[in-house]
C-alpha cells in the first residue's frame, strides 16, 4: 500500500513557519518599517528554506529513509 502524506513532515512545518514568521516581517517592513527589516525579513525566509532542508536530510522530512541516502 503506498502512503503519501503530501509533505506533512516536521521539517516542512518548521521550515514553513520560519518561512511565514520571515514574510510578515518583510511584507511590515516594506510597508511602515526600516530598510534593515526588510532584508531581515529576506534572509530569514532564506533561512528558512535551509533549515527545511537541513531538517529533511537528517530524516525529519517526509520519507525518513530517502532523506539520508
């Protein structure tokens, strides 16, 4: 039987809210806030994305087993 959890993983959920957290920043700095803010805001959505990566590769992702290979 083959299970697809469409991404539903530790690594997704963590790297998706880094990656939320780092938009609503950005999106308020581009807006009312200073310039520094808004390039906080770019590298923590980069950030984000590494840690889901990283987060993945050490099997917390989706496929634990594929993840390390």
């Amino acid at each position: 039987m083959h299970e697809d959890n469409h991404g539903h993983s530790k690594a997704a959920w963590t790297g998706v809210a880094v990656m939320l957290v780092a938009t609503v920043l950005g999106c308020y700095a581009a807006v009312f806030g200073p310039a520094w803010l808004l390039w906080a805001g770019v590298v923590g959505f980069v950030l984000g994305a590494v840690v889901w990566y990283a987060m993945a590769r050490a099997g917390l992702g989706s496929d634990p087993e594929r993840s390390r290979a």
